[in-house]
C-alpha cells in the first residue's frame, strides 16, 4: 500500500510540470493552484523541497545571486513526475469511489435494464 503525498509536495510537484521556478514564483504557484487555500511559509517550503530533493523528486537546475542573495531553481525529475502521477492515480481513485457512494456517478447498469 503506497502512503499518500503530503499537500504541499503534491502542490510543489504539480506546480513545477513543465517548467522550473525559483522559491517566490514556486509560493505563488502554490497559491494559485491551490485557489488560494494553501499559502506556504518560506521555511516549509525550503524544508519541503529538501525532503523532496533528497527523496529524488526536484532537483535543482540552476543557481544565480540576484540582489545579492542566492536564488535556487528547482525542477522535477522523472522521480517526481513519476510520484506525483501514482498520487493522481490514487486521489482519482479515492474520488472516483466517493462519487459512487455519493450517488453522483450513475453505477452500471446490468444487461437488459434490469436494476
């Protein structure tokens, strides 16, 4: 049984499919993917992107000082984008089955109209 990704890391990850971003465009990115309901302070989301780098889900693709500060990008890595699909796989499937139960997908009906 596989243990469900953390919010943010789903966010992160999500947020870095098809492009690297540095530290504010990655809290921003979070935000808004998020609609709004998730801002991560700068510490969780450096300590975040720790733990993932070293599960070998983001990476970091370039380094620049700007301002006089150091500004790390990061990017994920086939790890990540290959985590965060079997999260998707599995949040699917969680809502799928809610759905059902919820009564908001039609469950199939048998052969020959017969309920």
């Amino acid at each position: 049984m596989s243990i469900s990704m953390r919010e943010p890391s789903f966010l992160i990850l999500t947020a870095l499919v098809g492009n690297p971003l540095h530290g504010y465009a990655l809290l921003e990115a979070v935000h808004d993917a998020s609609g709004g309901r998730v801002r991560l302070a700068v510490g969780s989301l450096y300590a975040t992107l720790d733990r993932m780098a070293s599960q070998g889900w983001v990476a970091v693709s370039k380094e620049e000082v700007v301002n006089g500060r150091l500004r790390r990008t990061f990017e994920i890595t086939g790890e990540g984008r290959a985590a965060l699909t079997v999260e998707v796989g599995r949040m699917s499937s969680l809502v799928s089955e809610a759905n059902k139960r919820l009564g908001l997908i039609q469950r199939p009906r048998p052969a020959g109209g017969l309920a």
